[in-house]
C-alpha cells in the first residue's frame, strides 16, 4: 500500500528518532513481534484473530483497505481535515476523500435523525 508523503515522512522521522535512541536501525523491521523477530503472514493472522475475538466480531474479516477506510472515516470524523486525509492516503485527487466524507455525512445524518425519533 502506498504511503502519502506526509505519512512517510512521519514514518522516516520515527525511524531515525528510534536509531538516535540506539534502538535500532533503518533495516530492522518497523513491525515486530514480542521477541523483536519480524512479523509473518501467520503472526498477523492470529494477532488479528486475537483482537477480532477480543472486540466480539469474530466473524468479521479484516483486510488492509478495511483498516484504510477506517483510518479514513476516523480521521475525518475526529476533525481531520480532507486535504490532510488526500495526502496522508497519498492519493492524486480528491474523489476518493470524498467518498469518505458522503459516508461521514450519511452517519451525522443518521445520528441527528436517532436523536429525533420519539421515544
């Protein structure tokens, strides 16, 4: 998946902030398990299996675009700003960004007409 420039320049400080502090270099993985070996297929398959049962949604999968769309939706609903989210995702225009914001606006939507309703 490719990182937008803002993210992969926050990424590249991290990396060399962890070097300065002596805790690794730019070859060690940036994920790692417990005993600092790098993650494989299987690892992340049970780690996500763990936090699935853990949040009761076990029977829902988890793919990478999954955890962008929610990175996304979180993003802007925290006040993130869309141009922000455009660079952060890395993409060229903003058609996507806006597709996000839609679903955003379709939650405020159904909020507002919850609270509405008679009880």
């Amino acid at each position: 998946m490719a990182l937008g420039s803002v993210c992969l320049g926050s990424l590249l400080s991290y990396l060399d902030q962890l070097h300065e502090k002596g805790r690794g270099n730019r070859d060690d993985p940036l994920f790692h398990s417990e005993n600092g070996c790098s993650l494989t297929k299987n690892s992340l398959t049970l780690v996500f299996a763990w936090l699935r049962k853990r949040a009761g949604a076990s029977d829902t999968s988890i793919t990478p675009q999954i955890l962008r769309h929610s990175f996304a939706f979180r993003y802007l609903q925290t006040g993130g700003n869309p141009h922000g989210l455009q660079l952060l995702l890395g993409y060229e225009g903003m058609a996507p960004v806006r597709q996000y914001l839609r679903w955003y606006d379709q939650l405020v939507r159904d909020r507002l007409e919850k609270k509405a309703e008679p009880t």
